[in-house]
C-alpha cells in the first residue's frame, strides 16, 4: 500500500504558502503513514514549518504526538470515509471563498461551461458553513465522500485529497483557477454552458479516468 511520508509536509507547506492559498498560521496538512496520520500543528506559519513540528495521530483521531491542528477532525473524516485517501490539504484559496460569500446560494460550482474541469476534477460541491475547529467541520463532508476530492467549505476554504500529496495540493491549485475563471466570466455577462450532449460526453471521459484530479 502507498503511503504518504510526512516530511513532504513542510515542502507543500511553503509551496502553497507562496502561492497564496494559506497564510499565516492557516490552514492545514496531512498524510496518512501506515496506521498513522501526521499533520500540520495548531497555529504555527506555514512559511516556517519543520518536520520536528509535525503531530501525528491515530486513524481514530487520538493525539499520539505533538499539537495538532484543531481541525484534525476534518482530515479524519477523510480517511475514515474515503480509503484511497493518503493525503489532505485543507487551504484558504481566496477567489473560492469569495465565490463562496458572494453566490452563498450555489451548492457546487458551475462548471458545466469547462470542459478541462469536467474532466480532470469533475463535480466541485460547496459544503455548507461549520464553525472551524468543530467536529461539525468533518460531518458536513459526509455527503460528499469518497466521490468529490475537492471540496469548497463555505466561507471559510477549500479541502481537497488525494492518493499523493501532489494529487490534493494540485486539487487546491485548480480550484483557485477555476474560481479566477468563474469571477472573470461573471464580470463579463456570465458563462455559457457547453451543449448537453457535449457535455455528457466529457462525463463519459471522466468516468474512464475515474476521481482522481489530473
């Protein structure tokens, strides 16, 4: 079985901190080793994380080491729910939160007018609002795993997993430019969906691919 090794953590941590999908000491990270999941602590930047800051906790959720993230739950919900999971990132995209403010009535993206996004990402829902830091934060996952890899959670960020690390921090790169696209296309008048039939041939290739974001 492919696992994760946490000391890709503080890599991706720095990588999505340059990129502007977390800052300060927000947002979180996670991969699955073995019987363990290691993960990003509570409320330290993620611009200077190290491996000796990482905690590490059961796959029930128990504390083994260190002071995790206080949205731990969320992640172990994950990989309770979706067995292929072996990595969760959990960032503050800010163009999917804006969407997520401003279209509070959306209940998923419409990206029936991308093609590249049908295929590579398929449906991208928009969980309902938690209050962060609460056990909350993981049920209103349930509905919408193990299918959807990536998650908008309303008002507050995005979650996305994968069977790599690469997989879920590519997720969380995607969503964003997707969200840019939405933004500009609502300036513009709106987007246009693409045919029905076109459409449901994407979704056909979406099914040979499977759920994972390319």
């Amino acid at each position: 079985m492919d696992y994760q090794a946490p000391d890709k953590i503080p890599d991706a941590a720095r990588h999505l901190y340059q990129r502007g999908l977390i800052v300060a000491g927000d947002g979180n990270i996670s991969v699955r080793s073995s019987e363990q999941v290691w993960i990003t602590p509570r409320g330290v930047s993620k611009a200077d994380l190290s491996t000796a800051d990482l905690a590490c906790l059961s796959l029930d959720g128990e504390t083994i080491r260190g002071n995790p993230s206080s949205e731990r739950l969320m992640h172990i919900k994950v990989y309770q729910t979706a067995p292929e999971a072996r990595a969760v990132v959990h960032a503050h995209p800010p163009h999917a939160i804006a969407l997520s403010l401003a279209r509070y009535h959306w209940q998923e993206l419409p990206i029936d007018a991308l093609p590249e996004v049908i295929i590579a990402a398929g449906r991208i829902p928009i969980a309902p609002y938690a209050r962060p830091g609460t056990a909350a934060m993981g049920e209103v996952l349930s509905a919408y795993l193990p299918e959807c890899r990536i998650i908008i959670l309303a008002r507050h960020g995005a979650l996305c997993w994968g069977e790599t690390l690469a997989e879920a921090i590519h997720g969380v790169e995607r969503l964003e430019q997707i969200c840019q696209i939405l933004k500009l296309s609502e300036e513009l008048g709106g987007a246009h969906p693409l045919p029905r039939q076109e459409i449901i041939q994407l979704k056909k290739i979406r099914q040979q691919i499977g759920n994972r974001i390319i």
